[in-house]
C-alpha cells in the first residue's frame, strides 16, 4: 500500500466526531506494519475515551496505547511503526493525533505513549501550511529526497532531526536539546526521529535501508542514531 501522499496532506487532528469505527482493519494492517529492527519487542492496545486518563483540553473517542520494551532504538522505533499506522488511519479518513499529555490507567512499565484517532471533518491541510525548518537546517546541504522527513510531525514542533550525507546515504542524527527543552523532550524527540525515518521508508519503500554503524562523524549538538539508505 502506497502511503507516501498521505504525508503531503495529514495533519495532527484535535476535532473529532463520535462516530464508530470498524477496528479490525487497524488491527489487521498495524499486524503487517514492518518495524525499524527485528529485535525489540513492541506491541499496542485500542481503549476508549473514558478508558485513558487525559491531561487535553480536547479528546479523541479512540485511543492506541503503544508499548515497548526498553533497549536502544526502542523509542525510534515506536514513531517509525505507528506513523505508519497513522499514514494509514488518514488514507481511511480517520484523523490521529500523538499525544504526550495523557496516559493509560494501569501503570505499565512498558507504556510510552497514546495515539488519539477518529472520525474528523479537519484531518487534511495543504503542504504550504506546514510550518518546517528548511531542508537545509535539517541537513548538511539542501536535499530534496528528505522533504517527507521535513514534513514529519513532532513534539511541540521541534523537528529534531538531523541528516548527514554519505557515500550510499545518510547518517541521522538527533537534536541534543537545551536544559529546559530536554526535560520535556528527552522522551519524545527519539519518538520525533523515528515518524520522520517512517515517513522516508513509506517514501522509498524498495530501497530504503537501515544499520547502527560502528564508526560515524560525531557531531556537535547532536546524538548519533543510526544509518540510512533510501
């Protein structure tokens, strides 16, 4: 399934509609979701409004409670799986939304975030809405292969991405945020890192290809991620 245009037009949607939606076709397409790495256990749960304790002036009626084990890329891992899930949701007219300020009801050591999902009349907007850092602050030089990675939601919009040109692709790097930032961020950017890599797989999905490498530039102000070809 081609997801790629739903990146040109989606948007994270605060109005939703009470309407019900038929789960089994989340379930069935989240099943197949192919993830980062094969080596971190993950899975996901769908609750109901009354049934997450919320901290949102606005809610959604559905909700998915995403889980995952705790190793390195494990969070990166989690927004490339579920923004494809939420690539998805938009291609069916269903609006999503990542929601930090929320949470399941029974402590799970293995809980990391919720994603709110639904019907809604205002899920779509055109791509000069989006408000991005340029291509060439997110990257060594201008590249227009990186534009759906530009185009990735993240935490209080703070795109911390970072893609270093090489020989067969890129090295990706993450933001390392001030003192302030990095107390509310420190959870989410890796999250953040992991929706814009999903957004470049949905984009080049028969090429796209990625390894922790051994030896990379370390940069100033950033954190080594890992490694890609697309």
């Amino acid at each position: 399934m081609d997801l790629s245009n739903q990146i040109y037009v989606r948007k994270s949607c605060r109005k939703y509609l009470d309407d019900e939606i038929d789960l089994s076709g989340i379930h069935e397409f989240i099943s197949n979701v192919n993830p980062l790495t094969e080596d971190i256990h993950y899975h996901y749960e769908i609750f109901k409004r009354d049934e997450v304790s919320l901290k949102t002036p606005w809610s959604a009626p559905y909700y998915l409670a995403l889980y995952s084990e705790k190793k390195d890329l494990g969070l990166v891992n989690i927004g490339f799986v579920f923004q494809q899930g939420c690539l998805f949701l938009q291609s069916i007219g269903i609006g999503s939304c990542w929601v930090g300020m929320a949470s399941i009801k029974e402590k799970d050591p293995e809980f990391v975030i919720l994603i709110a999902f639904g019907k809604s009349d205002e899920m779509t907007r055109d791509v000069s809405n989006f408000k991005r850092k340029s291509l060439s602050e997110i990257s060594d030089f201008e590249d227009e292969k990186l534009i759906p990675a530009q185009l990735a939601p993240s935490a209080i919009n703070s795109q911390p991405w970072y893609f270093k040109h090489t020989s067969d692709g890129f090295d990706v790097y993450q933001v390392k945020q001030n003192i302030l930032k990095r107390q509310i961020l420190k959870k989410w950017n890796p999250i953040d890192v992991g929706i814009a890599l999903s957004h470049l797989y949905v984009s080049n999905e028969n090429t796209f290809e990625f390894e922790v490498k051994n030896s990379f530039d370390d940069l100033k102000g950033y954190t080594y991620i890992g490694s890609i070809k697309i």
